[in-house]
C-alpha cells in the first residue's frame, strides 16, 4: 500500500518531535503560571440627604459615585478566626469619589463582609477610605473630607435571603439589589474631628464590574521547558538546511 512513498527519515523524524516539543512547552507558557489581576467595581446613587448646610445642600439630586480597585489575589482576612466576619484592611489600591463637581481620590482603604446577624445586621458589605493617606479631596464649606463609605445590609429578622454565604473577599461585585439597605456617604469634619457635614445617597447600585482577567507569567519550570523547545526548534531549522 506504502509502495512507491518516500519513507521520513530517522533524522526528519528526530526534528519533528523536537519541534513538536517546542510548540507544546510554547503552548504551556501561555497557560501556566496564570494570575488574577486587579478588579474594579464602582456603585452610585443620587444624593438625598446633607447635613452642614448650604454649601452641603447644594448637593441634593446630584449623582455620588464611588469606585475602587483592589488585588484579587489580596485574600488576608484580619479576623481569622471568625468565619462569618472577614475585615480585609488596606486591600484597596486605588479609589476616587465623585459627587457634582466635586471629586477625591487616593488609595488604601479597607473592605467588610459579613454573613451572620452581627450587630443587628444579617449581611453586610462595607468599604471606607479615611482622611490622612487614604482619600483626599478639596474642603466644603470649609470643612475637611475625613472618610468616603459604601454600605450596603440585610436587616433582620434571619431567614430572609442571605447576600453571603461565608465571609470570603467577593471578586464579583456583590449586587446592590440583594441588600435591604445602602448608601454612600461623604464625612466632613472640623478641626476637632467632629462630622458636621455629610452627603448621602439613597440606595445605590452597581455601575461597573471588570472581571479578573488572566495574565500569562511563566513560571520557573515553564521557562526551562520553554527554553529547549526554542533551542530544538532552532536545531530542527538547521537540519532542514542542511538537508
């Protein structure tokens, strides 16, 4: 049935296979070693209730926003020995805050989870920044920004739908619509740091979700098997020339 055919030599053979073994050791390079990258989420809800006055009230109606960016792979809980409360300190790497005209920027800040009837509260999802590092923004009506906060609960009683089902750092935007209540809220304080303005919303609701792409970074092992499939494929060039 073969009569006739031209046979592949030991020596073509020989090169295929090391070509073959450089496509695959390329092929695991791409897929090995893969990291989560930062994600992103962003709420916002319209202003409808300040305190301070009317430098604060000029506000009322207006759109407040909040959106922050942390590590995915940024999974240290501070309260490890409680597994229905997670507080994940300074995991926040950037956030800004906007309201109007206004905007505050910064980075630091820190998220809560909680999936128990802690405090009165059945679930709950909570991010700050605070003044000093975190976030910064120009003063209103003469007083400082100290703190920016996201909010969001279940109230009692327990038994209604829980929004969490541990207190694990959610990679996926926690949506707004599950929680009985939330809002976001500016804190302006005076010199003896006592809140006398503020800015808040009503319910809020999610407006931006990046989901946590993968990023190819070889590892160690890879890069070696990587490095002789290159080095074979070079050696199978030359035999065809040679050929």
């Amino acid at each position: 049935m073969f009569h006739g055919a031209a046979l592949p030599s030991r020596q073509s053979i020989k090169s295929t296979a090391i070509a073959a073994g450089a496509f695959i050791a390329l092929t695991a390079a791409s897929v090995t070693g893969a990291q989560a990258a930062p994600i992103t989420f962003a709420y916002q809800g319209i202003v409808d209730t300040t305190t301070g006055g009317a430098a604060f009230d000029a506000f009322l109606g207006e759109t407040i926003r909040l959106e922050y960016t942390f590590d995915a792979d940024f999974d240290l809980d501070a309260l490890p020995g409680d597994f229905d409360r997670g507080f994940y300190p300074d995991v926040i790497t950037a956030i800004s805050a906007t309201v109007g005209g206004y905007s505050a920027t910064g980075s630091g800040g820190n998220i809560f989870v909680s999936a128990e009837n802690f405090m009165g509260v059945e679930d709950e999802y909570s991010v700050d920044a605070g003044a000093g590092g975190d976030i910064s923004g120009p003063d209103i009506g003469g007083l400082p920004l100290v703190y920016v906060e996201l909010y969001l609960n279940n109230l009692p009683p327990i038994g209604t739908d829980p929004a969490f089902d541990d207190d694990s750092l959610p990679l996926s935007q926690p949506d707004s619509f599950l929680f009985d209540f939330s809002y976001l809220e500016f804190y302006f304080a005076n010199d003896a740091e006592t809140v006398i303005g503020t800015i808040r919303s009503g319910p809020v609701f999610p407006t931006a979700i990046t989901p946590p792409p993968e990023t190819t970074v070889p590892e160690p092992g890879t890069l070696a098997v990587l490095g002789l499939g290159l080095a074979g494929l070079g050696f199978a060039r030359r035999q065809r020339r040679k050929a």
